[in-house]
C-alpha cells in the first residue's frame, strides 16, 4: 500500500497491490475483502443498528463530518482490466470481487485498488482520528477474508475487535505531514525525510492478520526491549516513572514468552486506545484519589491485560468471531498464572483489605484471582450466561466484556487443577506454537488437551463449553468417626462434572481430593486428619452456582450458620447467614421526610429467597411507617418463560394529612425472554391481589369506600432500542363494585434527522360499575392510583404544586380538564415530537364517556422539555379544552412535572446497555 494522509479532511489516499493466494483446495470464483471502515458509511449499517441495540446515542446523532466510509475509485486486475464488485446496503462492510477466470489451487491473482478511506472519529470506538489532530487507526484499510471450511468468512463489523483476515504479509508507505510522528506495530524499514513538508515512513509485516497505525503531532509511546521483543505502549500513568514502566514491561513479557510461547513478531504496540476497548473491570478503575491499589499495579494490571490481548489476537491464527472463547480463556488463564506468581497475596479490594473498618465484610478476603469468579456469577444468577462456545457477536455486552471472558479463564484453571498435571499449560503452548505454521480453530486446541489428557475430558467441552448447564453440589450424608470422614454427594441440577472436596482445622486446609460423582448413591471415604470441617469447592476451582450448601462441620453435624449484620452491601458468605442494613429516607407530602432503616439479604449475587424489610419514622406525624417484601424466584434454565417470581409486600404510609393506609400485595410474575439473549424483546404476565385498608379522613369526601380488595391481571410486551421502541400493555381488574378492562400501546421512533417521536394510544372500558364516586374511574391527567402502584408526593391533593406531578399512565393529558374522570370508557391519543434537541412539541386528543352524559371530547397542546425520558420531564401547557392556558392567570400551576428519586429506577439507564 501507497498512502497518504490527510489530517485536515480526516482521509488516507491508497493505491494498493495486492497478490492473492489460493492456499485452499477449491477453484475460487470471487474473493471477498472485508471493508470494515465502510461500516461508519451511515445509520443504517449493522454496526449502526448494534450501537442503537446497545443504547449509544453518540454515532446516530453524529455529524456527517465524524462519520467514515471508503470511497472505491478503481479496481482492475493484473491486465488493468476492471473487475465487477459488488457491496450491499446490507452489508456495506465487506466486497465481493468477480474475477475474470477461475483461481485453481495453489495458483494466485493480482487486484489493484486506488480508494478513498474517510476516517471516522475516536469517540464512537476509541479508534479514528482524535481532537488532538492524530489519528488511531485500525481495520481502516481493504484486506482479504479469511477462507474456511471452503468459503470466505462474511462477517459485519459490529465493534468487537474480531475482523476475520486472510493471513497476510505487508509492505506500506506512508505519506504524512513532517510534524507528526509514526507508532505501529510493523517493522519499520526506511524513513524518507527529503521534502520539506512530508515524510515517506516505509513498514513492513510477515504472516499477520492486521496492525495497528497511531498518527500523532507529539509521540506520546515510548519503547522498552528486554530483548525478547520491542514493546512501544502509550498507557497513561503519570505517577510511576520510566525505571518502574520498564522494569514492569520487563516481567510481563518475560513472563508471558516463558508460558505462552515466543512472539513472532518483533514488535508489539500497547495503546491506550486498546486499553479503554477492553479494560479490565474492577475497582482499579476508581480515580487514583480513592484508588486501593498503588499507581505502580494499576499500571500493571492494565498492561498485562492489553498486552496479553494484542499478544494473542497478532499471534493466534483463529477465527476471532466463532473461536472467541479460546482467545478469552487463554487470556485471564494467564493473568491468573502471572497474579499467583507475582502478587499472589493481593486481594481484590487491595489496601481496603487491611482495614479493620472492612474487616467484617467477605469480599474483603477474596484475592484477586477469585473475583473473576463473582462476576460470572452475577451473571448465572440472573440466569443471563451463555455458553462460551457461542460466537462472539451473540453475547450480551456484559458476557461479552466481563463474565464470559472471565469464565473461559476460570475454567481452563478449573480444568488444570483437576488434570494437575501441567497439561494446561503444554498444551497452550503446543497450540500456540501450531499457530505459527497453520491456520487453527477451537478444535485443535480441544485436540491437544485431549491427547495430553490421562483422564476422560469430554465433560469439560460438552458441559462447561458449549452449554449453559450449571453445577451444583451439596452433601448429602456426613458421618465421621475419629480417623474418617464418609459423606454422600447430591448433585443439584444433574449436571456432570468433577469437584474437590477439602478437610480443614481451623481455616486451614489439611486435606484435598477430587471426587468424581457419577453415580448418585456414591459414598466417600478419607481420612479424617483432624479435620473440624469438610467443604466442597472451597478455593472456588469449579463455577459452582450455589456455595452456601458446601459445607459441613465435623464438630456438630447439625450446626447452622450463625447470623452476621453488613452495613450496606456484601459479597455471599457461605458461612453466615448475612442480613444487611442501610439508612434509607424517604418523602411525600403527609408524611415529611421519613428516615428509617432497611434490613435485607440482598448480597451483591442474586438469590432465590430475599427479604426487605425497612421500618421508618414519619417526622410530620410523628407515627410509625414503612414497607417490607418478601419475594422467591424460580429461574428456568433451558425456556423462554425463564423466571417466575413470587411475592408479597406491604406498604404502611400517610394517603392524606390526617390518615393512613396499609397495602398488602401477594402478586405472581411470569417472565419471558426471546432465545436470542441479544434481542431487547421483553414480555411479562403479572397476576396479583391488592388489598388496601384506609383510615378514615376528614379530608376526602370522595364516597369511595375506604377498604377494598381487587384482583389485577396484566400482560405486557416491550421492544426497546435507541432508535425504535414498542410496547404493548393489558390489563384486567376485577372487584365487587367494578371491572375494567384497558390497553396501551406506545411507539418511540428516533428518525434519520435526529428528530423523535413519541406516540401513545389508551383505550379502557368498564364491564360493571356499582360504584358512587370517581375513586376508581380512569384519570384524564392523572390516575387516583387506588392501586398505589405510583410514587406520588401528594396522592390527595387537587390543587397546589404536589396536584402537578404528573404519571404517564391512563388518559396521559397533561392539561387538567374537566370532567377529569370517566366512569364508563375513555380513548386517548398522546403525541410528541422533537423540534431541539429535548425541546419538544405535545398534543393530546382523546373521547371519554361518563354515565347519564354524552361523549366528551379532549384535546390538549403545550411543550414538552424532555431532559430524561421518564425520569425528568417537564409539560407547559399552551392551548386546550381550557383556551389559551398561557395566557392565564396562575399559569404556574398548570406546569406538570416527571421527578423519579427511586435509585433502581434511575440505575436501570445505565445498565440496558449491558443486560
């Protein structure tokens, strides 16, 4: 390649030659080049619809300026004859090249290309040109696909680092401006400085898949070599200084050489940019202020894991996609490796650890190593893991970035403990050494373990591979005497696999066997050696889902686990029964600020049974007040239906100054998932009985009866991304004075010109009303919340600023009209649309029909400053059934307002993207 640089249009001119190889056994027709950079073309592309399927605004409201794409000027062959090529809409990242004959094996064919590459900006994948005038520049160019299993590999770029090169040998020339420097990670063959404006660097690579190129005006990198390689890194660390950079870089490559194998290339870059794709997860990403680790091993931790990265992905000739799980086990396999050789007593919360302030809390004694297994469990409990053996663009981000990686790690160190024979570790190297000479998939290296294995492996693929089976073991009878110990086994979820068993005295470990229980009568004996307690799985080796039931004390066969109070959060602590307390405050209008205390069993892993229960002190009434719930989850491993959780709660709080009410809530909940984890698609059956007892109030004077019990069934169904969202909602409640039967569908749509909008439609009816108020009605403007489902500050109020909170729910308008009920039917439209920005224009229409009154019309216009959508918003009303409103006295209180304080609610914006 031949290319120049233009800094100022954001652009590389390329004429590139390119020699094609027919290394397969087929007679090829076309060759396919991957065109990832086109992939930035528009808003349309997959990699558009994976950003909006991950809620990142920042690429579809781009300007067209930061948008990149490849402009193909010519491509001819080797008789500079044009060839016919052909990129879809669908998939604009790759082209399909017609050659004019047949390629047979071993025979090979010229392209010529001249192209334009618009480079796209940094912020949308930390690779492109930056605001400093540079460029980081990855997958920017044309290259050939990989061919396997006699096709080429026609993936879409989606941001996952996993681009399917053919392997290949590189010659580029690079043309830029004389005040800018060069990083990549090719050999750099000459340097031509004879025109006063540019400089012409020439590289070069042998049997690569790709490589990266970092175009700077200052040159931040800077080079180490111990001799075994050139590593040039740029990771920020202002605080350590160049000895202890080396002195780092020195051991990591050191290590790495020594126990995966010989890099075969010279040089090797460790970005900054690399770094922020995939950092590594964990409270070393707190600012260095509140930081528990030194500056010195955040640094380290930080360069061990992009190291390894880039070390892998230049060396191992798989394909990124499909074999993903391998690069990933390799990769925290051998951070696990160099963390026991190099800082084996560091735990995970670093010099918190040492706190006596921490010393009661179990996460403060897991090592680093052992997190890795948490954040896969978070996963496994909320029954979202997949297989590892799935393609990598099937995940979910948070499998994809965290526990799936984590996982494949912790399981080829599961799997060396129970070989414990170093067969791990030669069979890394033996497969790595293979990639130097062959293309290579997961099943080479599957091959290796297995021939090294004294031991049947099978297990190890089938279940902890490619199936999202979980283990789980308890014991089942315990005996001892003086000299044995003799226990059965239960296995939980029928799931194969095998599990050590350790005998301790005093916290210390005095034996350790592997058991393999196939059969499930099975009885094990050993010998005892003092042992005060025996426990399964006690190092956490295997991917256990449940730790709680693993143990077993010798002293008392029937002991239970003694209670232990945690302020706040705390890791699972098999050996306690946690119950955790925070202060908690909480606020409406009759009951004034309202502190109290929560006590709970929610640990940072989800569990079946949880319990909530948090008493609180009204200050305005002087009273007692509070809620509790108690919840059980059933989780189904293999169904869409793949939770059911079961609940009860109770709500104690003021409805009106001088009046209380107590809800309880026993409710049902069915949720269903579609099989593709990655589809945002969401459906809910919900069936409760709300049961509401009320004081008497000489403040309502509503005729509705003050205690009532209804039965509410619902469905609903949610489609939501950045760019599209669609839900569909009914309900059904039945009690002895009424039913009422509704629906509600809502539409969200963000257009091509940024413009939004947001429709909804509500339609209810009652099939019997016996009742003398408008209690139960449905609301115009806003719900009377009989149900008590809705965080109101002053559910009562009728005027003044607390009657402005406004609830998206039922007729929706925003304007308070009158008739403000329906008793009989009610059918409303709500539309809105973006003008700025949040800045937003609304219009409500509606028909509501009461008894013994003629159908009313319902119309309402105003703006809408949508700064949070459903948290935050703001509604001024501008012209309804009431006239000009902006124009009318006290128009102060005609302005409705969205406020949610509820900390889960608002969490959820930013966890969409990763579940």
């Amino acid at each position: 390649m031949e290319v120049a640089v233009n800094l100022e249009l954001k652009t590389l001119n390329i004429k590139q030659d390119l020699t094609f190889y027919n290394t397969s056994n087929d007679s090829l027709d076309s060759i396919v080049l991957n065109d990832w950079n086109n992939a930035f073309v528009d808003k349309n592309t997959p990699l558009a619809r994976r950003f909006s399927d991950e809620f990142y605004r920042g690429f579809h409201l781009a300007k067209a300026a930061d948008r990149g794409k490849t402009t193909i000027l010519s491509l001819t062959d080797d008789n500079a004859t044009a060839l016919e090529w052909e990129r879809t809409e669908k998939n604009p990242d790759f082209i399909i090249v017609r050659l004019n004959r047949k390629i047979a094996p071993n025979e090979k064919v010229d392209l010529h290309l001249t192209y334009i590459a618009k480079i796209p900006n940094d912020k949308f994948t930390h690779f492109g040109f930056d605001q400093n005038g540079g460029m980081a520049l990855k997958n920017w160019f044309v290259s050939p696909a990989r061919y396997e299993n006699h096709d080429f590999i026609k993936y879409n770029n989606f941001n996952l680092d996993d681009i399917a090169n053919a392997v290949t040998d590189y010659e580029v020339a690079i043309k830029i401006p004389n005040q800018y420097f060069i990083a990549t990670d090719l050999n750099s063959i000459s340097k031509d400085v004879s025109n006063p404006d540019y400089t012409v660097y020439s590289f070069s690579g042998k049997n690569r898949s790709d490589f990266s190129l970092y175009i700077q005006r200052q040159n931040s990198f800077r080079t180490y070599d111990n001799g075994l390689i050139e590593v040039s890194t740029d990771l920020k660390s202002k605080k350590i200084n160049e000895i202890q950079k080396a002195v780092i870089v020195d051991r990591v490559v050191s290590f790495m050489e020594g126990f995966i194998g010989e890099y075969p290339n010279d040089k090797i870059t460790v970005s900054q940019a690399d770094y922020e794709r995939n950092p590594f997860y964990g409270l070393n990403q707190l600012p260095s202020f509140i930081s528990p680790f030194s500056d010195d091993f955040i640094f380290e931790i930080q360069f061990l894991k992009t190291f390894l990265n880039n070390y892998l992905k230049n060396s191992l000739r798989l394909d990124p996609r499909k074999d993903n799980w391998v690069y990933d086990a390799i990769q925290i396999y051998a951070m696990m490796q160099y963390m026991e050789e190099h800082h084996q007593d560091q735990k995970m919360l670093g010099r918190l650890s040492n706190m006596k302030l921490f010393s009661s809390y179990n996460i403060t004694n897991l090592t680093f190593n052992e997190q890795y297994s948490y954040y896969y469990m978070l996963m496994a409990r909320k029954n979202l893991d997949q297989p590892l053996g799935d393609p990598k663009n099937t995940l979910i981000k948070f499998n994809e970035q965290i526990a799936s990686k984590y996982r494949a790690g912790l399981s080829l160190s599961y799997l060396d403990d129970y070989l414990n024979h170093n067969i791990v570790p030669e069979s890394i190297k033996e497969f790595y050494n293979l990639n130097k000479i062959a293309q290579s998939n997961r099943y080479d290296f599957e091959k290796i373990l297995t021939k090294k294995s004294q031991k049947d492996i099978d297990w190890f693929f089938k279940t902890v591979i490619d199936s999202r089976d979980i283990i789980d073991y308890k014991f089942n009878h315990v005996s001892r005497s003086a000299d044995s110990v003799s226990f059965s086994i239960k296995n939980k979820t029928g799931n194969y696999a095998p599990i050590p068993v350790y005998g301790t005295k005093k916290n210390q470990v005095v034996f350790k066997e592997w058991i393999e229980p196939k059969n499930k009568d099975s009885v094990y004996e050993f010998a005892r050696k003092n042992a005060d307690k025996i426990v399964i799985n006690l190092d956490n080796e295997v991917p256990e889902y449940n730790q709680r039931n693993n143990w077993k004390s010798l002293k008392h066969l029937t002991l239970n686990r003694p209670i232990k109070f945690n302020f706040a959060k705390d890791l699972e602590d098999p050996n306690y029964n946690q119950i955790l307390y925070i202060p908690t405050i909480y606020y409406n209008y009759y009951d004034g600020l309202t502190p109290g205390i929560r006590f709970h069993n929610k640990t940072i892993l989800d569990k079946p049974f949880n319990f909530d229960i948090n008493p609180a002190f009204s200050s305005k009434t002087g009273s007692l007040s509070g809620s509790s719930a108690f919840s059980w989850n059933q989780y189904y491993r293999n169904s869409t239906l793949f939770n059911v959780r079961y609940s009860l709660s109770q709500n104690y709080f003021h409805y009106a100054p001088d009046a209380t009410y107590l809800r309880l809530n026993p409710m049902v909940q069915f949720r269903i998932r579609e099989k593709d984890f990655r589809d945002n698609r969401k459906q809910l059956i919900m069936a409760r009985q709300i049961i509401v007892n009320r004081e008497a109030s000489d403040y309502i004077t509503d005729n509705s009866k003050p205690n009532y019990s209804i039965f509410n069934a619902r469905y609903s169904n949610t489609k939501t991304e950045l760019i599209n969202h669609f839900s569909f909602m009914t309900d059904v409640q039945f009690a002895g004075d009424f039913g009422k039967v509704s629906g509600e569908i809502e539409y969200r749509r963000l257009f091509q010109n940024n413009k939004k909008l947001n429709l909804r439609l509500f339609a209810g009816t009652f099939m019997y009303n016996t009742t003398n108020s408008d209690y139960f009605s449905f609301g115009l403007d806003r719900p009377t919340d009989y149900l008590f489902d809705y965080n109101l500050f002053g559910r009562s109020e009728s005027t003044g600023f607390f009657s402005q909170q406004y609830v998206i729910a039922e007729g929706g308008f925003k304007s308070q009209l009158q008739p403000s009920y329906a008793n009989q039917w009610m059918t409303t439209l709500n539309a809105s649309y973006a003008v700025w920005n949040w800045v937003e224009l609304y219009g409500d229409i509606g028909f509501m029909k009461n008894k013994h009154q003629s159908e009313f019309f319902a119309y309402d216009t105003g703006v809408r400053l949508n700064l949070v959508p459903d948290y935050f918003e703001l509604y001024f009303p501008v012209y309804s059934n009431n006239g000009w409103e902006i124009t009318q006295t006290k128009y102060n209180e005609k302005i409705r307002f969205i406020i949610t304080f509820s900390p889960k609610t608002l969490v959820t914006l930013f966890t969409r993207k990763w579940f």
